[in-house]
C-alpha cells in the first residue's frame, strides 16, 4: 500500500513538474521603455519642441532679473560709504524686494516646466499604454514591463518593444485637442 502511495505522488509530481514546464514554455514576456516612446515618437519630439521653447523664454527673463540684481547690488556696495544709515536700509529692502520677486519668478518658471511636463504625460501615455497592450495581444505576450518604470538588471534586447511600438504610435497618434 505505501509502494502505490509512492507511485500515486511520484506520478502527480511529474505531471505538475510537466504541465509547469510546459506553461513556462508558453509564457512571453517583451519589454518597452515608455520614456524613450515619448522623447522620441513625432508627438514626443514636438512636444519636447514647445517644452524647450517655454524653458528658453523664461530663461531669459531670468537672466534679466539677475542682471538687474546685479547692477543693484553693485550700486548699492559702490554708494554703501557715502549713504547715510537710513537710505541705505532703503535701498536694502529695495534689494530684498528685488530678490524675492526674482525667486518667485524661478519658482514659477520651474511649475510651470512641470505642469507642462505632467500635461505631455497625460495627453500621450494612455494612447502608448492602448497601443502596448494592442501589440501585447496581437502577438500573445503574457507580460509587457515598462524598463522606465521598474529597473531591470538584465533583459533580452530582442524583446524589447520600443521601436516598433515608437513606429507603430507615430503611424497611429493623433493629438487631442
């Protein structure tokens, strides 16, 4: 009785140990970097565009606040020994004023990047996500990783998904509006 036990859980251990190999054998896993789509995909790229655009304008208008700050700080160190103690305190606060409005310029600038950043991901991200699932099916992937998402120590180059799914979005996006 104990000999058929035996056979009874030797047989089970190597139908579970077959059918386990054998749903391995069947699983696919491909992988696609969703930052890459979106830097380099035509919307990605255009986007990228308006975003430099934004960041260059508010760098010069920076810059010309720092410029100011300068020249004001400046006067205010050339004119420190002939001013008396009251019209330098003046001029000080008018310097710290100056200061605090050029922080709050850069503060805003940089919001102002991030807000346009977050709008980039919103408006092409799920469209991506459509499209990587699509391709998912289609070819009958088990799993798609985002690398950008999650750090992968090693994976197979010719899993990734990333240019065919950049072709593949540029063909197929068409923006919002």
């Amino acid at each position: 009785m104990k000999r058929y036990g035996l056979i009874v859980t030797g047989v089970l251990l190597m139908v579970l140990a077959l059918t386990g190999a054998q749903a391995a054998a069947e699983e696919k896993t491909g992988f696609v970097d969703i930052r890459e789509v979106m830097l380099s995909s035509s919307a990605g790229k255009k986007a990228a565009d308006d975003f430099k655009k934004a960041f260059e304008k508010n760098k010069a208008a920076i810059q010309e606040r720092e410029a100011e700050l300068k020249k004001l700080k400046d006067e205010m160190e050339k004119q420190k020994p002939l001013l008396k103690e009251e019209a330098l305190k003046e001029k000080e606060l008018a310097y710290q004023k100056k200061f605090r409005d050029y922080q709050l310029l850069v503060k805003d600038s940089n919001e102002e990047l991030q807000v346009k950043d977050q709008d980039l991901a919103k408006k092409l991200i799920p469209d991506i996500l459509k499209l990587v699932q699509a391709i998912g099916e289609k070819e009958k992937y088990t799993t798609i990783i985002d690398v950008s998402a999650i750090p992968l120590a090693y994976y197979a180059k010719e899993n990734d998904l990333t240019k065919r799914v950049i072709e593949e979005f540029n063909k197929t996006y068409k923006p919002k509006k």
